[in-house]
C-alpha cells in the first residue's frame, strides 16, 4: 500500500534526515520503501510552482526497533539529496516491499 509521509524542500545540494514512526498499536509495518518526489519550485502564492531541474536521492534507509515492557516500536529512517541545479520542492512517498 502506497502512502505519503511529507513534504519539504531542498536547496541544490542540501539534504535532510527523515524519520518515520510506528506506534506499537499499529505493529511491524515490515519493509518499507520511501522516494522523494519532485513537485516544483515554490515561486509565491502556495499551490504556485515554476519548472525547475531536480534530480532528489535518497540513501541510507534504516529501521530501529525499541522494545519496552512488553511494547514495540519501530521507525524508519532515509535521507534525501537534491543533486539538481534548482531549488526543489518535494513530497516523500513510500510503501511496502513484499
């Protein structure tokens, strides 16, 4: 099942450090996959958006498990990288890997 976990934006060659987070009373949501996807460049009014280049990667997936009285806790981890010339707005996308 696809979903979106956020939202954000990147100056060209930032990156940034996403966490995601499970509660115990949704369990292991098992593997999971995220991306970033290119929407635009913000220009003004929200909802505005200009052509740019990006090209947006993400890296270093990970997952923690804290396990605390009986409860279990898992988030997930990935980075992001803007390599594209132009400022870049992006959702993160994800879903699970079977």
């Amino acid at each position: 099942m696809a979903f979106r976990a956020g939202f954000g934006t990147l100056i060209s060659g930032a990156a940034i450090r996403w966490s995601i987070h499970y509660p115990v009373f949704q369990g292991d949501a098992k593997a999971q996959w995220f991306l970033a996807h290119p929407t635009g460049t913000p220009t003004g009014p929200i909802g505005e958006l200009e052509p740019m280049q990006a090209e947006l990667v993400v890296f270093d997936h990970g997952k923690r498990m804290v396990f605390n009285s009986s409860q279990t806790d898992y988030t997930y981890f990935v980075s992001v990288r803007n390599l594209g010339p132009d400022s870049a707005a992006y959702t993160l996308d994800g879903g699970a890997v079977v």
